[in-house]
C-alpha cells in the first residue's frame, strides 16, 4: 500500500477479507504475552473443536495483494474492515476522499 501512496498508483477499488487458520495452536500463557489471540472463534473451515487465528488480506482491482495481517482467531470480519480502513486512512491520508 505505501507503493501505492507514494508512486501514486491508482487503486480505486480494493478488496479485504479474513479467513480461520485452524489447528492445534497452543496460546502464550506468559503475563506480559501481547500476541495474537489463539481461542475458539467462528471457524470458516468448519472446525469448532479446534483454536484458531484469522489472517486478513488487503488485495488491489487485479488482485494484487497490498497488505496481510495475522489477526485474534475471534475477530469478525466488520472489526476487519474497520481495521482496514483505518490502514488505508493511515497510508493514503487525503487521497482517500477524492
């Protein structure tokens, strides 16, 4: 995205969405841990009984991808995209309006 912002590349409409990554993760117990949140969440991949993360993907028009975060295994798709668009906020600043 920042290639974006600064060779002023046109991204007029982008693209972000999440997917579960589940497993047999085992959470950090240390207290001072400020990592990802390995928990129980909604799993797309239709396995309840195990934990998850959730990894969201910011991709361009063409499917490029511009940015990929690894995300609590509970977040929901609207913090996503509230997320999203504070990134996008962040990077482009002003552009985002016109």
């Amino acid at each position: 995205m920042s290639c974006l912002a600064a060779f002023d590349i046109p991204g007029h409409r982008l693209h972000a969405d999440t997917t579960s990554l589940s497993g047999a993760f085992e959470a950090c117990e240390a207290d001072d841990y400020d990592g990802l949140e390995i928990c129980r969440g909604y799993s797309k991949d239709m396995r309840p009984d195990l934990k998850q993360v959730m990894a969201g993907k910011i991709v361009s028009e063409q499917g490029i991808p511009l940015g990929s975060l690894p995300l609590d295994g509970n977040m929901a798709d609207s913090s996503f995209n509230q997320l999203t668009a504070q990134l996008l906020a962040d990077t482009f600043g002003e552009r985002m309006r016109q």
